[in-house]
C-alpha cells in the first residue's frame, strides 16, 4: 500500500506513486494481490499506521492469502518490526524492495559490490533482519526468501568490516573506469549518454541504435549496470553509446551513493540524451527528478542547461499519444532544437535523432592540410578514423621518407586529440 501522509510529497500524485510501487513489486516477479492508499494524518512511531488502518490490512492479507506487505514509503527498524507482529506476514518498505531488485538485477562485478554495500548501510540500523546475501545462490538480499537461505544475525563489526572492503574494492574499480575513461579520451571517440526515468525506454533506444541486445522490458530498472557500445553518426563514423541505471524518485540514498561511480559516465559524456516516456501522465514529475539527479551531479544548472554538455531531450514512445496530443506537442518540439520526439519501439524520428547528434558533435569542424611521413601509419589511420578525410596523396620526399598530404574535417575537440598524440 501507498502510505499519503498529510505535508508530504505535495506534488506527487498519489495514483501514480501506487501505480509506480506496483510495477516496482512485478519487476521483482511478485503477484499484487490488492494495492491501495492509505491517507496518514497522524504518523504513529510504532507502526506508522493507525490501529484501524493496521487491522484493515491484516483482513485483506486473510482475504486474498497474502504472503508480503510492502509499504510505499520508509519504515523504521521498529515500525517494521511491529507490522510483522500485528499482521502476521513479512513486511518490506519502498527501499527494501529497490534494493531487493537491485540485488537480482546487477550483472556485473561492480554492480553487484555496490549494490552490496547499499544493502549492509541498509541493514546497520535494523540488525532484526538477516544477512543471507554471502550464503544465497540466486540475486536478491533475502528480503523476500527463497531456496537455501540461511538466517544468520548481522553482526555490527562483520558488517562493518565488510563495508570497508567494498569501499576499498569499488575505489578500485573507480580507478579502474577512470584509467578506462582517459584512454577513450586519448582515442578519441565522443561519448553520448542516455540518462532518464526507470522505463522511459532508454535500452529500447539503445538496442535500436546499436543492434544490441540488451535486456528491455516494460519493467521498472530492467537495466542496473552501465552499457556501452559503438555507434555511427553523421559526420562521425565512431561514437560510444552509454546506457545507464533509471532514475527514481526517492531512491534510497545507500543507492544515490553507491552508484555514483556508475553515473560518473554522464557527467563525462559529450552529449546528454534525456530520454522521457512522454506518454506517460507523470512525465513532467519524472523530468523534475532526473533533472534533480543530474544537477547534483553537476551535469545541469539550475534551469535543467547541460553545464558542459549539451542536453537533448528524447520524447520516446510518440507511437503512444493520441493524435490531439501528439500535435499539441508537435507544436512544441518543431520550435525547440533541444527536443526529438521518437518512438524507440517502431523507430519513428531515430534517424532524425541520429542526424541532430551528428550535427552537434561535427558543429565547428574545419578542413585541416596535414603533411605526414607516409610511414607514420598510426597517425594516418588516426585521422581517417575520427576525421572526415576529404582528399590524400602524395607530398614529395622528406628526411625520412616519402611523405603524405591529408586534408580532413575535425571539430577543435578532435583536433586538440590529434595534436596531443606528440605527446
């Protein structure tokens, strides 16, 4: 249930927080039995809920056979505690379900260390729970249970102890993506980051754009762990597309923090595509918060401008409007070059999107005449890479050899590149 409480979260529509909590729990594979909202005029500190409010759900648990509650919003170690006694069933807040997902989620090693950690933070405060994580088989931190979980009782030094290691291990994998980061510097291949709200289609884009096949479903963080992949723009014959975790609102902040490396990629990136499900009734909301994320992050100012970035905003699943509303926003996105509105799905406005990054990241090129030692076969093949070659031959004799004249188009970024591979 989606707990209202009385001075909170003013803006948000309860309706579509429910709606958000319940595809939450069936991206975890859990079958809603009953969802509602509970308006909360007085928060009680031992349950949260009033007492008729605590009885309510115990019937509806006994009505419909109910294994789990979860609470859409955060409980205390002992209001948890104290719902499982009056009710009768496992209780779970907003965090501890994100988490639980997280955990089944990540793929990689640095996904899984981190979330990780955000789980023993989690855990610190409420050592009632169990810390089942080391002995389970399957993804996910025993929250909900399952096969071969053991119950052992956190300890607050084991914890302790093992937080610190995955901090020493993450700051490891933090150099090791920053060493990673550099040499795409030294390539020198732009990068384009697909940042926004969970389920706005980001992968779908990105499967589309690069032929991958990256998990992309209609579920809320069907990707967890950074993507990338090379494209083809115009004007740009090689460019890195990176795909990153969904934004969402009131993530936990373990979660904020642990994954910061893994949005390092955004405020790294060339250019920033913002991708919204326009469709959706929320969007404006969800457009607040991911521009509240990248402001932190200092990849916006304080009007939502790209700081040192451009940011573009993807209108995804236009296929979805009716045709009132899509010529409402028609209207809008014909007048502003910061806007693209697509359809990832059918593919509609992918091409134009494609030619508007080209443009940007070819925008100040100008035609270089560079004279090379025909054997310097690195730097011939560096520009015909990452320039646009338009005319190559032969330049006479030098000291070492025959030599070769090559006018090409680069931006300054690239030339700036070329220039530092003397060094």
């Amino acid at each position: 249930m989606c707990p209202d409480i009385r001075g909170q979260r003013s803006s948000e529509d309860p309706t579509a927080r429910l709606e958000e909590a319940r595809g939450l729990a069936l991206a975890i594979g859990i079958v809603v039995a009953e969802s509602y909202i509970l308006n909360v005029r007085v928060v009680r500190p031992n349950t949260l809920f009033g007492e008729g409010q605590v009885q309510r759900i115990a019937t509806d648990c006994e009505l419909h056979e109910a294994e789990l509650v979860i609470v859409d919003g955060a409980l205390s170690a002992i209001q948890q505690r104290n719902l499982e006694e009056k009710i009768g069933r496992k209780v779970i807040d907003r965090t501890g379900l994100i988490l639980e997902i997280f955990g089944e989620r990540a793929a990689t090693a640095e996904g899984r260390l981190q979330v990780e950690l955000a789980h023993l933070d989690y855990q610190q405060s409420r050592l009632v729970r169990s810390w089942t994580h080391l002995e389970r088989q399957r993804g996910g931190f025993g929250f909900l249970g399952g096969p071969g979980e053991t119950q052992i009782e956190a300890d607050r030094r084991m914890i302790r102890d093992r937080m610190g290691k995955l901090r020493r291990e993450l700051e490891q994998v933090r150099k090791t993506r920053e060493l990673h980061r550099k040499r795409r510097g030294r390539a020198p291949w732009p990068v384009v980051a697909l940042v926004g709200y969970t389920n706005a289609g980001k992968s779908t884009l990105f499967n589309w754009m690069t032929g991958a096949d990256v998990m992309a479903e209609d579920l809320l963080f069907a990707t967890l762990d950074p993507t990338m992949r090379a494209i083809g723009l115009p004007g740009v014959e090689k460019a890195i597309l990176s795909d990153t975790v969904g934004f969402i609102s009131d993530l936990p902040t373990q979660l904020v923090a642990a994954f910061r490396a893994t949005l390092e990629e955004v405020t790294a990136a060339d250019i920033v595509l913002h991708v919204r499900d326009i469709a959706n009734p929320d969007s404006v909301q969800q457009k607040r918060q991911v521009l509240a994320v990248l402001a932190d992050l200092g990849v916006v100012d304080e009007e939502g401008e790209g700081v040192d970035a451009p940011v573009i905003e993807v209108w995804n699943k236009w296929d979805l409007l009716n045709e009132e509303r899509r010529d409402e926003l028609q209207t809008i996105a014909s007048t502003d070059d910061s806007v693209i509105p697509i359809s990832a799905i059918t593919g509609t406005g992918v091409d134009a999107l494609g030619d508007r990054l080209g443009a940007i990241l070819t925008k100040g090129a100008r035609t270089y005449a560079f004279v090379i030692p025909a054997s310097d076969g690195a730097r011939i093949a560096w520009l015909h890479a990452h320039g646009e070659v338009l005319d190559e031959e032969g330049a006479g004799q030098g000291e070492d050899g025959p030599l070769r004249r090559i006018d090409v188009r680069l931006t300054q970024k690239e030339f700036g590149r070329f220039e530092a591979l003397d060094d």
